[in-house]
C-alpha cells in the first residue's frame, strides 16, 4: 500500500463544509475520505445518452404518425412493423 504524504488545500464557503461534513458523515467517513471517493468516481456521460433519446422521440414520432395516419386494420402490423425496425437497430447498438 503506497504512502499518503501528500496534500491538497481546498477553500470552500462555511454552508459547502457544511454540506461536505454533513454528507461525509453519512457515509461513515472523514471528510478527506469522502471528497477523494467522490473526486475518483467514473461518472457516466449523459452526453452519451443523447443519441438514444433522439432515437426513441424519432421512434414515438413515427408511431404516433403511424396510428394517426392509418386504418385500424393496418395498424398493429405498421406498430408492429415500427418496434421490429427499432429493436434491430437497437440490439445492433447494444452489441457494440
């Protein structure tokens, strides 16, 4: 196990150590604990997601188009026809 020696100074306002004690605290750990957990963590991008919520609002558009625009006879083989284009693309995304 390395050796901590090193330090780092960091000023914040009275409510922010405020908060900072508080949520280390819940967490059963010292301040310096906490901060460097929460500094270290991998956060997930929620730019990445973007992509999949333009996809799924062009997939709800074209259902939607898809139920208004046709007879009741065709529409559950069009909403049906709609999802089985969608989980292809979809599982093909998953995969990569």
């Amino acid at each position: 196990m390395k050796t901590k020696n090193e330090s780092i100074k960091l000023r914040v306002t009275k409510e922010q150590k405020e908060k900072l004690k508080y949520l280390s605290k819940q967490n059963n750990e010292s301040m310096s604990v906490y901060i460097l957990r929460k500094s270290m963590e991998e956060k997930i991008s929620s730019y990445r997601f973007i992509s999949d919520k333009i996809d799924i609002c062009n997939l709800l558009n074209e259902i939607y188009h898809g139920l208004v625009m046709s007879d009741g006879r065709q529409t559950e083989q069009e909403v049906r026809k709609i999802f089985q284009t969608a989980l292809k693309k979809f599982g093909e995304d998953f995969r990569k």
